[in-house]
C-alpha cells in the first residue's frame, strides 16, 4: 500500500529521531508529536503496562487546541495500535481525533514498530542501570565488611560495633541503625551501638525475647522486612506507626554455634523510597558478616586476655610455689584474687578430712562486723555445693547461709580440685563496689585456681608429714611414758590419753579381759566414751561380746555400714561405742599371744579413719599390752594380799556387831564375796538329832536361786565328807574330780569349788561352800584365809544361835500381848512393834522399825492436838524418869471414830540402872467405853420413854375434848370471820401439840430396823423428788453429785428417807431467804457409802456444835429439838457415823457415813456389866497408886 508523500517525509524524519542521540523519553515524545501532526489526530499516547504488578507507563502528545477526549462521540474515532513491548510488558499505540484511512494505518504500523524499538532501549536502559546500581551497593558492602574485618584489632581507632552500624546506614542508604546484643545474664536485648539514634533513645534501653519487632526477630530467627506497620498482619497495637518512617528491616545475628546474639535495625525516612526484598537480602549478607566479625572480634579479644592471663598466672604460680608454707600460700592466694583477676572480696575454705567440713583458712576484704561462716558442711548452701559437685558457681541473691551471710549478693564459689577430689573452694565477690561478676573474671578464676590448688595440697602435704615426724616422736616418748606407769588404772589412762593425742577422735575405751569371771570390763576412757561408760558396760556383759574380744586378732576399721554391727549383741555394743553413723576402730591388745582386752576409738562424722592411723595406733597397742598384762598380775597380786588383810579386819568388826544370827552368817557370805571370786555361796548347819545338813545364808552374784535342799550327814555329797573328815576341800575344776560327780548333774554349770567345815570346840556346826562357774578359781591361798573366817566365824555363830533361842522366846511373848508394846531406844528410834500395836494404830512394823519416833508420829492419821500429847507425854518420861499413866485418853484418826485409849510410858532401864530407851504400853478401850456410852443412852431413853408415855395420858385426853370443842364452834359460827379465825388457831395449836407428844413417843420407843440392799443415791432421787416443792418454795436451787459406782448397803429405807428429810428441813430453814443445795454420796474408806448435804445458811456457832444431838436443844423459837436427835439414833442404830462441819454465814455441811453391812453390833447387858466392873476396877487401882 501506497503511503503519501507527507507520510514518507513523517516516517523519514522519525527514522533519524530513532538513530539520534539522546533521551529516549525525549525521542519517544518528538515521534509521537510528528505521527500526531502527520495525521492530523488531536493526541496520540503509548501506554507500557508490566503484566506482574499492573503498573502503566504512559507517553502522550496532544494537540493544544483538542487534547485526549473522552467522551462517547470522540471514542468512536479513537486508534489503537499493538506495538512490540519488552519480554514481561504489553504495549499499545493510542491516537484520537480522526479516522484513519488504509494507507494511515500503515504509517501508524511502522509507527509503532519505531516505538516498541525505543520501548526496548528503555527497558534495556534501565536494566542496565539497575544492574548497576545493585553492583555498587555489593561493592559497597564488601568495601564496609572489610573495613569491618579490619577493624577486630582492640588497637584500633574505631569501635567494632560502631563501624558496623555505620557501614549498614551507608550501604543500605538509611538514616538510622542500631545494633542490639543479648545480655548474658537475662537474655534481654540492649542496644550496644546505634547510628542517627539520640542518646536519650538508646540509654537504658532492653528489650524482651517476643516483644516488639526486635524481640520478635530475636525469638524467631527470622528477617522481617516492615513497609506499613499499621496494615502488617503479624504486630498487634504494641508496635507503633511512625509517620515519617517509609521502611525498616530488622534481621538476626547468628553466632558461631546457630544461636540468635542478637539483632540488626534499619530505617528509612520519607522521601526515601522504601525497602524492597533485594534490600532485605543484601541487608541479611551484611548481617551475617556483622556477626561473624563481632564472633572473631571476641574470640580475638579472649584470646589476648587468655594469653596475658596465662602469663599472669605463671608468674603468680611461681611465686606461690616458691614456699611450702600453707598460710604463706593462701596468703598469696588471696592478694593475687584481689589485685590480678579482680575481685573485691575473696576466702578460701579448705576440707577437714577429720570432720569431712569445709573449714575456713584465710579471707581478705570483709568487714569486722561480716560473720562469715567458721565450717560448712559438705551439703550446705553454694560453697557446698560447688566442692561436692566440683564445679564453678554463681550465685545471685540470697544463699542458703541466711540474708545476714556476706554472700548473699553475687557472688562466685570455685573448687579448688586436684586429682579429681574437692579439697576446698574459693568465694569471691565485688560487692563492695557493686560491680557484676564479668565472664573473664569467671575464667580467670577458675583458671587461677586450678592452678594454685597444687600448690596449696604440696603445703597440706608438707604440713601432714611434718605432723606425721612429730606423731613419731611423741608416740616414741608416749610409749616411754606407758612404760614407767605405776599401776593399772594410771597405764591404762595413760594409753586411752595417748590414742587420742595420736589420732584425733571424739574418744577412746580400754576394755579389758577378766580371764576367772570370763567378762568384759570397761578400764579406763577418753571423750566421748567417759559419758557413755556405764551404757557400754552393761552392753559388753554378753557372752558373745566376751568371745568378740578375745577371738579378736587384726585391727580392723568399722563404718555404720559394716556387718558387724548390724545385729546381735555384738552389733548392740559396736554402736553403743559408735552411736548413728560415727566410725569405729577395734584394736586388740595381745601380750605373749593372749588376748587381754582391745582398744576402741571413734570418730563421730563422716571420714572414716585412715589405714595409717590404724597401722599407728596398732603400734602403741602392741608395746601397751604387755605393760598392761604385767600392771594387772601386779595388781592382782598386791590386791589380794590388802583385801584378805582388811577384810580380817572387816570381818572382826562385822562378826561382833552383828545383832543376830542372821546377820553373823549374811557379814560371813559378804566378807567371802569380797575375798574370792563367786557365783554362788552357801553356809550350811549341822543338826545331829535329824542327822542333816541345811542351808541356813545364801548369796548369789547374779539373780538371785533357790538353795539347795538338806544334804544327810551320812551321805556321799561334798558337804557330808566335810562334816565328817573335818578337813576343807577345794578343786579348780570339778569336771576332772571324780568326787563332784553330783554336782555335775545341775543345771548351773559349777567348775570351780571350795567347801570349809565351821569347827567349835571340836564339834563341826556347819560348812562353808563356795562355787563358781569358771574354771581355775580357787587355790589354797583362798583356803587358808576362808579358814581363818569360818573359825571367827564358828565362834560366833555358836553364841548368836542361844540368843536366837532367847530372843524367838521374848517375840513370842511380845507377839501373844493383847496390848500394844512399843520401845525406844536413848535416842527415840522405834525398836520394837509389835502385832497388837499394828492392830490398833493401823500401821506396819515392817514400814517403821529403825525410824524416829517423831517421824511415827507425822505418819499417825490423827490431830495435832493428839500428836502433841504424845509428845509431851514422852518428853516427860525421858527427861524425869517419871512413869506416865493415861487412862481414857481420846484420839481422833482421820475418816475413823473417836479412838479411847490406856497408855502407860516408862523408862526401859538395864541392870546398871541406866536407861536404855522407852517402852510404851498402850491397850483400845473404844469398844468399852462405847459399851459405857450405850448403856446410860439407853437408860436415858427409858427415861424419856417414861415421860413420853406420862405425857400423852396426861395431854392427849384433854387435848381431843378442846379439838372437838373448837371444831364444833367453828361449824356453829362459821359466818363469822373472827371467831373462826381464833378457833382455826386453837386447831392448830392442838394439833402441833399432838405432834410434839408424837416425837417423843418416837424418840423413847426403841427403833425397830428393816434392813435390805437399798442404793443411797435411789434415797437421795427419791427424797429430793417428793421435797421439790417444798425446796422450790423456799427460793433454793438444789446440785446433786451422785457417785454412780456406790456399793448397795444394808440399810431400812424409810429411816434413812426420814434422816435424809429431817437434814434438808434443817437446811431449809437455815436459808429463810434462798441459797444453794447440794446432796453428795460417794464410797467410804472402809468399803461403805457416805451421803452429804451442805447449805449456804446461816451457820452453826462453835459453842453449839456441839451439842445439836443432844435430845430437845433446839435454836429455832418452835420445835422439840428432837429432829437431830432422831437423826443421830437412826444412824448409830445402823452403825454408821454423823459429821458436822460450820461456819457462821457460810453454811454447814453434815456427813452420814454408813458402813456396808449396816449392822450395829449389839450389846448385851451382861458385857455391859464386865464392862463396868473393869473399869471400876482400874479407878480403884488408879486410887491406890
């Protein structure tokens, strides 16, 4: 198609436009405007829309005049043409204005083919640049990471963390940076360098794992890149918008080991453009550089201190190494912790392999008033801690030592280690200048001390072998000492002394062997052992404890755990030594191949003893028992001789003081036990009529058995060849004597024997034998020194024996008297009591032989008043020899009648005429004169029977006729008010005179009992029942406390209804203006019941008490005085008693107490006549004297 000439000159002039130098933009838009004057359009625009994002670019030429219409007439006319766009873009060639004709289109097709040419040279243009762009912030990057490197050197001039935030703004064109690291202690974010940041911004900064953008990064590893805070999904409102904020990045710092150290912001300002995901990367390889450079930058940095550390520490070692003295080297220690690696304050505990504590040595920089703690257990607070587990720790707060320990801040506790065992810790801290503990300084120390633990184990080392020479000689002079011991108990308190000094425990037994008794005998102790010296005696009686001992051959070290003390008797003794879980050494003591004991120590914590202090004290134990088993022969020997020496001379002065028989054979078996060993010892008497031989003393060492039976004279037993050759036998062991074989038949397992005939004038009176159960006892030494005893004692027994006679005789006497004998001897003890005497005072001989007469009397149950009259009555007779005669004296034992008595006291005088003692005779006449009592009672109810009966013939007569007579008026005038009033009052008085003529034919008439099992407390129920009213009236409130385990009495219930009614009316009226009642029952002492009520009246005077049971005294303006009276017959009739206790305007308290049986014993005239003639005899015997 043709293509007009204008046309041609438009396409030739667009042609140079696209070879032309220039713009592209520049050239796009002259093309446009020469295709819009050629074709005469109105405007003519090419759109490049990207086909990814939608986002159009637009080129456009218009006509001045016209312009782009838009409207629906000019879009009819509208052109359109494609034209060749970019790989990725579509283009298109738009004209208005006009219609375009066949050959126009084609204009406009090489038109669009010039476009999409110049399209192509943009996008290749900007490509270009792009690329290019991308290549210098590379360059940049890399040109900022090495200069990053450069700078690891702490020499230079430029701080690492600074630089690298620097580099960052520059590389990434933002206007701020921040670099933020974890802090080591609390994890949390902190800003260690920024850039475009203000210091009041970054100070104090910190920021949590999960908050915030930088806390989020932190928390998940990943880069965030962050254009619209406001409209981003993943913060919520904590994270705030800023206005003039276009983008950020925040990306991790990752260390050498994948961990997050921490984070790197960025920021970009309006008009900045902002981030995109090429910026996110290149940002993360920045990041990632950063990071490794700050990891070598430390690696470099503890490098260098590592390297002056060492050198610093070699120098410091050598100069504590130069001494072996120990307080020298922590000395050292100490001046070295402070002035080189750092620490304010610093002591150093070393472990005590006795004690097994950590025990403190040397401290520097504590205050005086700063109680730091002497010990510290192995498993106690950060310093125990830190030895057991052999570890370094920080500690931070307050420790298990309590807020006043001066490590209660931060602190630091290392081990001082060598060959994998703790022998002690150091504790450091900067309190003082409150500083925190830095990583380096962590290091250091434990680098430091380490190092400086050799040295401190060379000077232990040194010391223990130091200790170890002086051990040496002092147990060479110990053992110098042990030698020239003069006796027994000082040897041996000597070796237990040594043990202790040559290893050190909490104490140390000797236990030695008794080879007769085969026993265990604690000799001698130290410490610990001195306070439990009695429990361990009782714990080595055991046999097989004795077998333990004396089988024990090697030294041997025992814990809590060893099999030996776990069960048995054994084990009971091992841990009686070693209580919970103290430590146990058993070293036996062997002279000439015997055993004679062991030694024992103990140590009380958890080291146990170590073999060289076994093998040390086997040492001192070896030359001990020798000079040990010479100092017991020695001993033994020189014992013997003093004890038979003394105990002649014991046995002199016991045999003579000995009061009877008895007590001359128990002096003769006490002076045996002394001299020999024994378990069993006997002294026989000879009786010639029954041809036997009898035990008559006994004494065992252990429990106590039955005595052998009679052995006849003429029999083949030991005893019987005593008696009959006179001559004393004695056998070491009678297993191999062919003699004892009866012996060898009893249960008890008899070895040793000595039997010795008792001889007097010739005549053989008894035997003395003597047994053990040990073998090799007895020899003739013992025989000879029994023999001169039992001769002494023959002697004596002879004698004691008539006077045993003689005096079973006079008991026998005192024994059968009716009266009570008691004697005194010069200084008022009681020596004699016989059995009346127990019968009337009520009191045991048994419990009061050997007192003082003043204590017989404190135990006699009777007033101070009576006591008080014996007392005097025996003053008098011992100080003027003049006899004391009492007849009817009046005694008053507690919760008994009053008690008559006779007492004669007189002096008990020897044949000289010089006084031995008293002798008080006394006899109960109670019975008697209760017997005195009961008949002129009961002549004086005869009497008052008599009157009673005279009294209602002579008034009860009359009396009806003026009843009657006033009766009868009182029907004829009943309207009559007054006269019926005054003959009411003549009834009445007619009718209590009735009542009055009742009461003392009551009282006269002899009572006639009922008796049943009846219960005081059913009486008591019942009374105060039928009462109520009555009590209830008079405005008083009744208490009753029964005694539900009262026995049944024998009794007549309605007398005692009537005793207990008569004593609440009596009550009552004691309270005209209301009180309180109470009613009490309980047991009697004598197996009866007892029945009390007690009021809140008025009283009873003391002058009065009295005489309330006398018949017809009364206190009341009405009554017969005959209600008490009545009372006191019922109750003796049943054999009961009746008390009285008053006082005036508290009340009163009166007591029935009745016996069981509730029979009164009665009495007959003709012992009421004996009675009588006796005691008129007495009165006459009486006058005469």
């Amino acid at each position: 198609m043709l293509i007009s000439p204008s046309n041609v000159s438009a396409l030739q002039k667009i042609a140079e436009l696209v070879s032309a130098q220039g713009s592209a933009d520049e050239k796009l838009e002259h093309i446009l405007k020469t295709t819009l004057d050629a074709l005469e359009l109105s405007a003519l625009a090419v759109e490049l829309t990207q086909k990814s994002s939608g986002q159009t670019r637009t080129w456009r030429a218009e006509d001045a005049a016209a312009g782009m219409q838009s409207d629906t007439a000019v879009a009819n006319e509208r052109i359109s043409v494609p034209v060749s766009a970019p790989s990725g873009y579509d283009a298109v060639l738009i004209g208005v204005g006009g219609v375009c004709a066949e050959d126009e289109k084609a204009f406009l097709k090489i038109v669009s083919a010039c476009v999409g040419i110049i399209l192509e040279n943009i996008s290749l243009a900007e490509a270009v640049e792009s690329s290019n762009k991308v290549a210098r912030k590379r360059m940049q990057e890399i040109a900022a990471i090495y200069d990053i490197g450069q700078n690891i050197d702490p020499g230079g001039d430029i701080k690492l963390l600074d630089m690298i935030v620097a580099k960052a703004a520059a590389v990434m064109d933002g206007q701020t940076c921040s670099l933020m690291l974890r802090d080591p202690v609390d994890g949390m974010l902190v800003i260690k360098a920024s850039f475009g940041l203000s210091d009041t911004i970054v100070r104090g900064v910190k920021v949590g794992l999960g908050e915030g953008i930088a806390g989020r990064v932190a928390q998940s590893g990943e880069p965030m890149l962050i254009l619209d805070v406001g409209s981003d999904p993943r913060f919520d409102r904590g994270v705030q918008q800023r206005s003039d904020v276009s983008g950020s990045m925040c990306v991790p710092l990752r260390n050498q080991d994948g961990g997050i150290s921490g984070v790197l912001n960025i920021r970009r300002h309006h008009p900045k453009p902002p981030f995109d995901e090429d910026d996110l990367k290149l940002f993360g390889v920045f990041a990632t550089h950063a990071a490794l450079a700050i990891s070598n930058s430390d690696l470099h940095t503890r490098l260098h201190q590592k390297i002056q550390e060492m050198s610093t520490i070699s120098d410091v070692l050598r100069a504590i190494n130069s001494t072996l003295d120990l307080e020298h080297v922590l000395n050292q220690i100490l001046d070295n912790i402070t002035q080189v690696v750092g620490f304010n304050r610093c002591c150093v505990y070393l472990l005590d392999s006795r004690s097994g504590e950590l025990v403190l040595q040397a401290q520097r920089g504590y205050c005086q008033n700063e109680q730091i703690p002497k010990t510290v257990r192995f498993d106690e607070g950060v310093i125990g801690l830190a030895a057991r587990e052999r570890i370094p720790i920080f500690s931070q707060g307050p420790t298990p030592q309590g807020d006043s320990s001066p490590f209660s801040g931060q602190c630091l506790v290392a081990p001082i280690v060598v060959r994998d065992r703790s022998i002690g810790v150091v504790a450091v801290d900067n309190c003082q200048m409150d500083l925190p503990v830095g990583p380096q300084q962590v290091d250091l120390l434990a680098t430091f001390v380490s190092q400086a633990g050799i040295a401190v184990e060379n000077a232990r080392l040194y010391e223990a072998m130091e200790e170890k020479y002086a051990e040496l000689n002092a147990l060479y002079e110990q053992s110098k000492g042990i030698s020239a011991a003069c006796g027994l108990d000082v040897a041996a308190q000597m070796l237990v002394t040594t043990a202790s000094q040559m290893v050190q425990s909490d104490g140390v037994g000797l236990l030695l062997l008794e080879p007769k008794r085969d026993k265990l005998k604690m000799q001698a102790g130290f410490g610990s052992l001195v306070e439990a010296s009695s429990a361990i005696q009782d714990s080595v009686q055991d046999s097989e404890c004795v077998d333990f001992a004396r089988n024990q051959r090697n030294p041997v070290i025992m814990t809590s755990s060893s099999s030996e003390r776990q069960s048995g008797p054994v084990g009971a003794m091992l841990n009686t030594f070693a209580p919970n879980d103290a430590n146990l050494m058993i070293v036996p003591l062997i002279a000439e191949d015997t055993p004679i004991g062991a030694l024992a120590l103990v140590r009380r914590h958890t080291e146990s003893f170590l073999p060289g202090e076994l093998q040390l004290i086997s040492i001192v134990a070896s030359h001990a028992a020798t000079v040990l088993k010479n100092a017991i022969a020695y001993e033994h020997k020189m014992q013997q001789k003093v004890l038979e020496l003394t105990a002649l001379y014991e046995f002199s002065k016991r045999i003579s003081s000995a009061g009877n028989l008895t007590q001359a054979l128990d002096s003769i078996l006490a002076m045996v036990a002394d001299l020999v060993d024994y378990d069993e010892s006997y002294i026989y008497a000879v009786d010639y009529e029954s041809n036997t031989a009898s035990v008559r003393a006994s004494l065992f060492r252990g429990k106590t058995e039955s005595a052998p039976g009679e052995e006849p004279l003429d029999g083949s037993s030991i005893i019987s060849w005593a008696i009959n050759e006179r001559k004393a036998i004695v056998s070491p062991d009678i297993t191999h004597d062919a003699r004892f074989d009866s012996l060898k038949a009893k249960d008890k397992p008899v070895r040793s024997l000595m039997s010795i005939p008792l001889i007097v004038q010739d005549e053989v009176v008894g035997v003395l034998n003597v047994c053990s159960y040990s073998p090799n006892i007895y020899t003739e030494d013992n025989v000879r020194v029994l023999s001169i005893i039992s001769s002494q004692g023959a002697a004596i027994y002879k004698e004691l024996e008539a006077l045993a006679a003689l005096t079973s005789y006079t008991d026998n006497i005192l024994s059968s008297i009716a009266a009570g004998v008691v004697t005194l001897d010069y200084d008022g003890v009681l020596l004699t009591w016989n059995i009346a005497a127990e019968k009337i005072v009520g009191i045991r001989a048994s419990r009061i032989e050997g007192m003082h007469y003043e204590k017989v009397l404190s135990r006699l149950k009777i007033t101070e008043a009576d006591k008080a009259l014996l007392r005097q009555a025996i003053g008098s007779v011992s100080s003027t020899g003049n006899t004391y005669q009492g007849y009817k004296l009046a005694f008053h034992p507690e919760k008994r009648g009053e008690m008559h008595i006779n007492l004669s006291i007189s002096q008990l005088l020897n044949n000289a005429g010089e006084q031995l003692g008293l002798v008080l005779i006394f006899e109960d006449i109670t019975r008697e004169i209760k017997m005195e009592n009961e008949f002129r009672r009961m002549g004086e109810l005869a009497a008052i029977g008599q009157l009673a009966a005279s009294i209602a013939h002579e008034l009860r007569n009359p009396l009806s006729s003026i009843k009657g007579a006033a009766q009868y008026l009182s029907n004829e005038y009943e309207n009559e008010e007054a006269i019926v009033e005054f003959l009411g009052i003549i009834i009445d008085e007619v009718n209590g005179l009735n009542k009055l003529t009742t009461e003392f034919l009551d009282y006269g008439r002899p009572l006639q009992l009922e008796l049943k099992p009846i219960s005081l407390n059913t009486i008591v129920e019942k009374t105060l029942q039928l009462m109520s009213m009555n009590i209830a009236s008079n405005n008083v409130t009744i208490q009753d406390k029964l005694d539900l385990s009262i026995p049944d009495i024998q009794a007549d219930e309605g007398q005692l209804e009537q005793v207990l009614r008569n004593i609440i009316i009596n009550s009552l009226q004691a309270m005209p203006d209301g009180g309180a009642l109470t009613v009490e029952t309980g047991r009697s002492p004598d197996g009866g019941a007892y029945v009390s009520v007690t009021d809140t009246g008025s009283g009873i005077a003391p002058d009065k008490l009295e005489r309330i049971f006398v018949p017809f005294f009364t206190t009341k303006t009405k009554g017969t005085g005959l209600g008490l009276s009545v009372v006191n017959k019922i109750v003796e009739n049943h054999g009961g008693v009746i008390e009285v206790a008053s006082e005036l305007e508290k009340g009163s308290t009166f007591t029935i107490v009745l016996p069981h049986d509730g029979v009164r014993p009665p009495i007959g005239l003709e012992e009421i006549d004996q009675t009588l003639e006796r005691r008129t005899s007495s009165r006459l015997r009486s006058q005469n004297e």
